[in-house]
C-alpha cells in the first residue's frame, strides 16, 4: 500500500507536537516537512529547530524537503536534527551529484525535487546515487494550489526510466494530492503520497477520522487493482 505522509506546513503550529503524536498513532508512515528559504521559493517555513523538538515523539521517518538555494551547506544541520530523508531541488545546487552523496554519507536517504517544468533528463547520472524522486505536481512554495494535470505523464515517463535503470527508486508526489487524484498517481507509479489539506488535514474532520479513511481508500484501491490484474 503507498506511503501516506502528512505535510506538516499544513498543519496547525500551535499544535504540532500534538498533531504529530496523534498521527504517528493513527497511524501515518512518514512525517514530510517543507524546509522554505524564501528565495528558492516564495515563502518561509519550518527549521532544524522545530524538526529536533519534534523527533522525540516519534519514531516514524522524518523527511525534509529542502525548498532551498545551495542545500549542501545545511545538510548536516538538517541531518543532525534528526531527519531520515533529505530531498533536493536539481536547480538549486551546482553539483546535484556531490549534494545528494553528502546526504548518503550521513546515512540518509538522498532525494532529489523535480518541479513541474523541470526534465527528468537531470536525473541521467545521478541513477546511483539517488533513493526516492519527488514529483512537484504543484509549483513549490505554498499549500492549497491546483494540481497540475500534465505532472501526471512526468511521473509515467519517469517510472518507466526507473525501471530501465534496474534500481529500486521510490517515487513520491507532493501537491494537491486529492483523492480524485490519488488513483491517478498511484497508477502511473507514485507509492509515496504527501498528504495536506486535499486529504489528511480537513476542516471539520479528526485527524484519526481523515487517517483511517484514506488507509481504507489506499486499501480499497489496492485490492481492486489485484483483482483486475
């Protein structure tokens, strides 16, 4: 069944700590936190601070999105935090195959973001030293933006591209993932789902009562495609 990761940028701030214990007990599979420099992207979020105040109550992969210019410089500050994942833009650092080496030698596994108009061509050297590719189906920098339909055939062509490279590459999507859209990625190869307002944090519904709920559709939508295949 896809991963589900909670998008904490969407989360109340007044009530993180909380939000984080009840979802690691609904429970989710990973915690996705947004990491904004206001230049990369248009927008300010989040911090190794909140990240190393949040790890000890729980112990579910903590996955920083690097949403920032030269992200080399910080990946042992976000690592020592006490992330297990660690993404980056390809245009936000000269050397893409240097930066995502750094991660891995923390022991971390490396991701790069695609944004909607950014090639996969970028990823042509980096097979090896990749772990999971993050597919903007949004332009970065804010919650609540519409999905970009044409994101739909990027993540096909770049599933096909993993398997042709015969390594074992998780591809995660990140925006507006509804649940009109959810079969959509998940039929073209997505398995990891960043989960914000379009699914998980709703008003007037219980973070219990939007986990379960999505765990019941993942769920459902794995056995009808078991049954068809």
């Amino acid at each position: 069944m896809a991963a589900i990761g909670p998008s904490l940028m969407c989360a109340d701030m007044g009530t993180l700590r909380d939000t984080v214990k009840r979802l690691d007990q609904a429970p989710v599979d990973f915690f996705h936190f947004d990491i904004m420099d206001g230049s990369f992207v248009p927008n300010f979020t989040m911090g190794p601070d909140m990240i190393n105040n949040l790890r000890p109550h729980t112990n579910k992969l903590f996955d920083a999105h690097l949403m920032i210019e030269e992200p080399e410089r910080y990946i042992d500050l976000f690592a020592d935090a006490g992330c297990d994942m660690i993404s980056v833009h390809a245009e936000a650092t000269i050397h893409l195959q240097r930066t995502l080496q750094k991660i891995k030698k923390q022991g971390l596994k490396a991701g790069v973001a695609l944004n909607p108009a950014t090639p996969l061509n970028c990823l042509e050297y980096v097979w090896d030293t990749v772990d999971y590719i993050v597919v903007m189906t949004v332009n970065p920098g804010f919650a609540g933006q519409k999905f970009i339909p044409m994101t739909l055939k990027k993540i096909s062509m770049l599933n096909e591209l993993i398997r042709e490279s015969g390594r074992n590459i998780d591809i995660q999507v990140d925006g507006n993932i509804s649940y009109e859209i959810i079969p959509e990625v998940l039929e073209r190869g997505a398995e990891m789902l960043v989960c914000g307002t379009s699914c998980l944090f709703r008003k007037n519904e219980t973070l219990e009562h939007a986990t379960a709920n999505l765990q019941r559709f993942l769920q459902d939508f794995e056995e009808k495609n078991l049954a068809n295949s």
